[in-house]
C-alpha cells in the first residue's frame, strides 16, 4: 500500500469531514434543542435552537415583512378586480341567472320544496287579496253608466228604442248592475283571479333571469357587463373596509407564534431544504480546499 498517497488526501479529506459536519451542526442548530437546556441552573449557550429561540422576532418579522411588503392593499385590489377574477364572478352570477327562477329562489333562500309551495301559496293569496282591493275602490256604476250608455245609444241609434230610452232611464238600469258586480267582484274576487294569478306564476317559474331580462331587450352580453361593472365598484370600494377588519400581519404574526417547534422546522425545510443542504455540502467542499492549501503549504 502507498502510505505516501493516504498521507498527500489525509489533510484534505479530514477537512472535507469537518467542514461538511461543522456546517451540518450549525444547520441543525438552527432547529435543536427545542427547548433550552440547564446545567447546574443555569442555561448553556445556544439553548434552544436560533428559530425556536427567535420565533416571536420570526412571527413579527415576517408578518410585518407580508403585510405592508408582500400582500398591500393594491394588490388585493388588482386581484380582486382582474379580468380573471372578475370573469369567474360573472360566469357564477350568469350560472345561477340562468336557471329557472324556481330553482334560483329555493337555493337564494335555502328553501326546500314544500316551504317553497308553502310561500308560492301565500303571494297568491296576496296577489289576488290586492288585485280585489285595488278593484273595490273604483266606482263601477260610475264607469258602467258611462261606457254602458254610450253603448246603448249606439245600439238603438235609428231605431225605435232611441225615443224610448233616455238618459236617465238608461243610468236607473245600468248604475245597480254595476253595483252589483262590484260587490260580486269583492266577495268572490280571490277565488275569480286566483287561477289565473297561479297560472302566470307558474309561467314565470320555468322561466330564467336571464329570461325575463331578455324580453325587456337587455341581452346576455349586457347582463354580463352589467355583473362585472357592478362586481367592480363593489370590491373596489370594499378594499380598505377589508383592509380595516382583516390585519393580515398580526394574522400572519399569530399564526407563526402559535406553531410548534416542529411544523416551523417543516415549513422552513419546505422553502429552503435545497439552500441549507448546499451550505452543508459546501462546508465539506471549503474544508476539502483548504487542506489542499495546507498541504501545498506545507510542501513548500
């Protein structure tokens, strides 16, 4: 065996194992001990490790570092209201305007069939009451005395029954017909018009949002315009609402505080496993160079 060859790498491989074990230390110093360790009462220096030791400095830092630096205000603001966000909102709302407006008002009011009918049942029951309401105060023999006469006159115009029926003969057997119906109206209105009230609910049922939008000429284009345009203002003027409720650093800061020693060694390995990996490798490398330079030193 070359002893001479072992004695020219012992140098730099011995410096190779310190440095790459040197450095090794130092990163898992960062994370160990956990805990501060005594001897004889007091505490030895580098007790616990530089992250479990400096967490609360960590914490601050980095939710200082995310909320005024890494997520302000006009960066909220931008992403809320890009076209990317901006188009899933619209494509949400035009979703749920497309179906039939049944179904949108069971799942708005979180109502299920039978509280659905129940409530379909009630605004019949106030249409129609409202519909006879509003018939009961107009003056039917008033109207039916005037359009009833002209009528009439009309009718028998020429004939032999023009000489017969005067004025007042006509508004003496037209006015009680039209109080008749007018009190036949307001008794059995509800039932008269219910039908016909459930029948045009029904109708407007299985249609959509976008439907009935349609035929007051406002198009699906302009619908979703509309949505976006409206989507905007609101995040727009609600940003500094959200920036005054939501601290995003203190947020941050806590949730940092409150993680254990070791979902904080996770997550920081997560980011930078690679770089602290590096670093012990180059420790092996720096030490693997310098014995090559002690050797050529010493060979000098």
């Amino acid at each position: 065996m070359d002893f001479s060859i072992i004695k020219y790498l012992a140098g730099p491989i011995i410096g190779a194992v310190i440095g790459y074990f040197t450095n090794l230390i130092a990163v898992k110093m960062l994370f160990y001990p956990r805990k501060e360790v005594r001897l004889f009462g007091r505490r030895l220096p580098f007790t616990p490790g530089a992250i479990p030791r400096g967490k609360s400095r960590l914490a601050k830092a980095v939710g200082t570092a995310v909320g005024e630096t890494l997520l302000t205000r006009s960066d909220i603001e931008s992403k809320l209201i890009s076209d990317e966000v901006s188009g899933n909102v619209a494509d949400a709302v035009m979703g749920k305007l497309s179906l039939p407006l049944k179904q949108e008002v069971m799942e708005l009011a979180s109502l299920s069939e039978e509280s659905y009918e129940e409530k379909k049942g009630k605004a019949v029951d106030f249409i129609s009451d409202t519909l006879v309401k509003s018939l009961s105060k107009l003056n039917f023999s008033d109207i039916l005395v005037e359009t009833g006469s002209a009528a009439v006159k009309e009718k028998v115009k020429g004939t032999m029954l023009e000489m017969f029926l005067s004025e007042d003969l006509i508004r003496s057997v037209i006015g009680p017909v039209g109080s008749e119906v007018q009190k036949a109206l307001i008794a059995k209105g509800p039932d008269l018009f219910r039908p016909s009230v459930v029948e045009k609910i029904e109708e407007i049922e299985e249609d959509s949002g976008l439907g009935l939008l349609g035929k007051v000429d406002v198009g699906e284009e302009k619908t979703r315009g509309t949505i976006v345009r409206i989507y905007r203002n609101v995040a727009s003027s609600g940003v500094d609402r959200l920036m005054a409720t939501i601290d995003i650093s203190g947020i941050v800061e806590k949730k940092i505080r409150d993680m254990k020693e070791e979902e904080l060694e996770v997550l920081v390995l997560s980011v930078m496993k690679k770089e602290l990996n590096a670093i012990v490798n180059l420790g092996a490398l720096i030490g693997f160079v310098l014995g090559l330079v002690n050797l050529l030193l010493l060979s000098l």
